[in-house]
C-alpha cells in the first residue's frame, strides 16, 4: 500500500519541476500538483497548493533553463 503513495510523490515532485510560460502558470501547475499529492498523503491540500506554489515558482525563477 505504501508503494503507490512513494510512486505519486514521485510524479508529484516531477510535476513541480515542470515550468510554465508565465509566473501565473507556474504558480498553477506548483499549486496543483502540491495539493494532488497532498491529498494523496493525507495532508492539508490547502498548504500542499500553498508550498507547491511557492515551491515551483521559486525553482522556475532560480534556473537558468526556464522562463
């Protein structure tokens, strides 16, 4: 049971890794993908949207390979 849950936060984490074109898009495609896999591992999907979000803009804004 708990090999399904690691092999979605897996492709969680792959989704965030994904950048949009514009901050909007990143901050929609973080905030998704963080309360999926929130939701999945029983947590808060509010603070998962929140953390995803945050998470995937910064990364977006830090790399040199995204817009």
């Amino acid at each position: 049971m708990r090999i399904p849950q690691i092999f979605f936060a897996l492709a969680t984490c792959a989704g965030l890794a994904a950048c949009g074109d514009t901050t909007g898009e990143q901050a929609l495609l973080g905030g998704g993908a963080g309360a999926v896999g929130a939701a999945v591992l029983s947590a808060d999907p509010l603070f998962g949207a929140a953390v995803g979000a945050a998470g995937n803009v910064l990364y977006c804004k830090t790399q040199n390979n995204c817009n």
